[in-house]
C-alpha cells in the first residue's frame, strides 16, 4: 500500500534538514511530497553511517527517516506512513531481527532491507526481511536492491521476498 499518495496522511513536522528539497508540509498540514518521493525508515546505531546512508538516499530521491535504535525505529515505523525500512542487524539492546519481526507483525505489507557486516545471518531472520545484504556490498547495490523492493507489489512482501534483491 502506497500511503503517501493518499490525500491527508500527516507527518508531526518536517525531516529537520533545512536542506531537503524533497517534502513541504507545515504543523498540522497535509503531507505533500515533491517527485512522489517513497518515505524510507533507516534504523542504525552507527551515526556517520546512518548519516551518509540517508543523504546517498536523499540525492536518490528519496525522503528519508531516521532512528538510532529499535525501539525508536518502531516508534517512527508505527506513527509515520513509511514505505520501505533500510535495517541494521547489529545494534544495542534490541538488534535487528526483533525490529524485523515486530514490524512485520504491524506492517507486513512494508518492505525491509537488512544490512549487516556479517557475511551470514541466521534463516530465522532472514526469513523475516525482504532482503539481505552486506555492508561492504556498496551504495550502488543498496540502491538497486531497495529500488527493486519498492517496484514490487505489496503483497509480496509479508512473507518475505527476494533474499538477494532480485526482482
């Protein structure tokens, strides 16, 4: 399901970069998103990695969200109209495959991309995700796997889709 595109879903403020170009909205005002940019969820406690993660995404076209742990990833998730979710596996406190899970069971319909420096998971978290990938596998690759996810129809994405990206 394509929430962003329906008319009078809301976002409680803007992204806090004052250079997005990608969304216009005020206090209490519709979501109005410019190239109908996808809203992507980047979940990951490494900051200069989330950071650079988010801007690769932005100059895709992208508007792009981000959360420092699981917990306040599945808040963002849970609240805003997210349409994609880039996840890391190896966070404090709750790592990825607890978010995955509990985002499937809210959201099954939303897309999650897994990243991870481990060169293998577990089949129980890669079975809760749409698609798994290495960090070392580059921007690139990020961006034609996620740019896969999003052109696939929702309901292919509850049981989880392509582990490699492939269409």
């Amino acid at each position: 399901m394509n929430y962003l595109r329906k008319p009078g879903n809301r976002l409680p403020d803007r992204c806090g970069d004052i250079h997005c170009t990608c969304c216009s909205f005020g206090p209490g005002e519709s979501w109005n998103v410019k190239n109908n940019a996808h809203l992507v969820l980047c979940v990951d406690d490494e900051v200069v990695g989330l950071r650079v993660r988010k801007i690769l995404l932005e100059r895709a076209g992208y508007h792009v969200v981000t959360a420092v742990d699981g917990r306040s990833g599945l808040e963002i998730f849970a609240t805003q109209p997210v349409e994609a979710v880039v996840l890391d596996y190896s966070m404090p406190g709750m790592h990825g495959g607890e978010v995955a899970k509990r985002m499937r069971q809210a959201k099954p319909e939303v897309p999650i991309l897994l990243l991870s420096a481990y060169v293998g998971l577990p089949d129980e978290v890669s079975s809760l995700v749409d698609v798994y990938m290495t960090k070392g596998e580059g921007a690139p690759a990020l961006l034609d796997k996620l740019g896969n996810l999003l052109a696939l129809p929702p309901a292919s994405h509850s049981s989880g889709g392509p582990k490699d990206g492939s269409v």
